[in-house]
C-alpha cells in the first residue's frame, strides 16, 4: 500500500 | 476502523459541540483564543482538500464536511457576533510562528512532492501545534471556565485515542505506521500534559481550572 495515499484518518 | 479512532473521532465531535453549546449559552467568547479557532480552520481546508480528489468512505466525508464547516461557523460566530466579547490583547501568542514551523517542516519532510501531500503534511503539523493559542491565554489568565476546560480536555482526549488507534493498527495492520502522524500526534498530545494534570486534579473535583 502507498503510504502517502493512504489518508484514510481524519 | 477501530474502538479508538472512533472513540477518538466522536470525542473530537464531541468537543466541537462543547464549544459551539459554550459560545451560544454565554453569547461570549471570552476565553476562547480566536487564534486556535482559526488554526483549525486552516488545518482542516488544507487537509480536506481531498474530498474532490478520493472517496474513503461515507463516514470519512460526512465527518470531514463537518468539522469543516462547524470550524468556519465558530471562526465566523467569534468574528461577527460574538465580537464585542473577544478580548484580542489576551490572545496574544504569535501565530506566525506556529504558521511558519508547520510549512517548513511540511516542506522538509513530506510523504510525496505533490501540492496536496505538502498540504496534508502542513495540516498535520499545524494540528499538532494549534491548540498553543488557546493553551497560552489559559496561562496567562491562570483560569479558564468550566465548560472551556471540557472543550480542551476533549480535543487532548481525541488525540490521545489516536495514539492507541496507532499502536492497535500497528498490530493489527501488518505494521502500519504514518510516521508524520505519530510524530505530530505525539507532540499534540504532549502539549495537553500540564494541562491533563490540572484538569484531573481540580476540574473532576469541582473545582475550577485555576493555575497554582
């Protein structure tokens, strides 16, 4: 998984 | 998902209602830096920016659409109506600085060279440090009402659930780690340590937040 894409937190 | 981030997240909800219910039964904001208010405004429109670009879930976009627009209702609450209660010499910490540190560390160390990745990097670091304000007018005062003390024991409460969000997912999420996140969440939760102690030793007692 793409850390940086993965700003799934709010 | 997990019980933390969602204890977390409703606890940081919960924090916005506190205030929103403060500011509308007094019809005052005294006490209430504007500064971090408009920190948090700033934090979420640079990190939000992704609700055009991906779609995480209905849960992610509802609460997003949320605490973006309440954190533009109390900005404009304490800005238009409220005005005539702020009292701008007590809310005295230079928020530039704050500003400043947070674009050049977003800019140093950011996931990805892209526009919304520095953005969501600088958000993160402003989060972290934008409670300052309101904590260094409480200083200041040495006091703090009752309901305000919720409001800031809730929003140190969210990110405090966050860091066990992030040693749960860790475990659970073949170790997942956001190095940005923890870094910041860590900071932003130190920064409530003095304010934590206070709390729990005079403001569950009944007594008021008052500095020693």
């Amino acid at each position: 998984m793409d850390r940086a894409s993965a700003h799934d937190e709010l | 998902m997990n019980i933390f981030r969602l204890s977390g997240d409703l606890l940081h909800l919960a924090s916005i209602f506190i205030l929103i219910a403060r500011l509308h039964q007094t019809k005052s904001c005294a006490g209430i830096s504007l500064k971090t208010q408009y920190l948090y405004l700033l934090v979420f429109a640079t990190r939000y920016l992704d609700l055009f670009l991906g779609f995480v879930s209905v849960y992610n976009t509802l609460m997003k659409i949320f605490f973006l627009a309440s954190s533009g209702y109390i900005v404009y609450l304490m800005y238009s109506p409220l005005k005539a209660s702020y009292d701008k010499s007590l809310d005295s910490f230079r928020v530039e600085y704050i500003i400043a540190f947070a674009a050049v560390v977003a800019l140093a160390f950011p996931h990805k060279y892209s526009v919304v990745e520095v953005l969501w990097s600088f958000s993160i670091y402003l989060e972290s440090l934008a409670i300052i304000p309101q904590l260094f007018q409480m200083t200041r005062t040495g006091e703090a009402d009752n309901i305000t003390s919720h409001y800031v024991f809730a929003l140190g409460g969210y990110r405090a659930l966050y860091m066990l969000n992030w040693f749960y997912r860790y475990y659970t999420e073949d170790n997942y780690v956001d190095y940005i996140s923890w870094i910041a969440g860590i900071v932003q939760t130190a920064l409530y340590g003095d304010f934590f102690y206070i709390y729990i030793t005079r403001v569950l007692k009944g007594k008021s937040f008052k500095l020693p």
